[in-house]
C-alpha cells in the first residue's frame, strides 16, 4: 500500500522510550495512522521517517493491521517514494489513462 505521511507526532512512554504516531493519507484518499515505539526493534524500519515527515513524503512498503482497517502494521517495511512513477496509485493511474484516452479521442 502506497500513502502519504502528513505528520508525525511524538509522546512519551510511562515504560521508558517514545511513541511516535505516524498520520497517512493513502492514495485510496482515506485516513490512515500507524504507532510505533523507540523500544521495540520495528522502530528501526520507521526511523528514517522521522527526518522527512516535513516533506510529506510518499511511502510504499506498507499493509494493514488485522486489528483495524485504518491501522497500518508497525510491522511493515515502509520505504519513501523518490520517482513520480512510484507516488503514483492505482486510482491516479487509472485517472490518468482515461484522461489520456479521452484527450486521443479529441
């Protein structure tokens, strides 16, 4: 699952470490959130994050938690986007090509 990361925010822990909240926006347009914390060794596939969370990057390598339909795993191997190949997702490739359809057809 592709989304983009709209802000990060960071509490801490009663047990020791921090919890950092991730916020997406998935490129289905809905809502998503993720939580992960500073002690557990999931914290390093998320760390570089926290540097580009001010550039709303897109961030491929995600999947949802069975718990909730808007939770994304902590578990997951989240990696920023670079190409505008790449940010682009189903619903906007499936937009561009009938726009660029329609436009052949003039």
């Amino acid at each position: 699952m592709k989304a983009k990361l709209l802000r990060v925010e960071e509490k801490p822990s009663v047990y020791g470490g921090t919890f950092f909240y991730f916020f997406f926006k998935g490129d289905d347009s809905k809502s998503y959130r993720s939580c992960v914390s500073s002690n557990y060794r999931n914290f390093k596939n998320w760390k570089a994050l926290l540097d580009q969370a001010k550039n709303n990057p897109w961030i491929d390598g995600l999947f949802l938690s069975n718990r909730s339909p808007r939770l994304i795993n902590a578990d997951s191997l989240p990696r920023i986007v670079t190409t505008p190949e790449e940010k682009r997702g189903p619903i906007q490739a499936m937009q561009e090509s009938l726009f660029n359809e329609i436009i052949s057809k003039g």
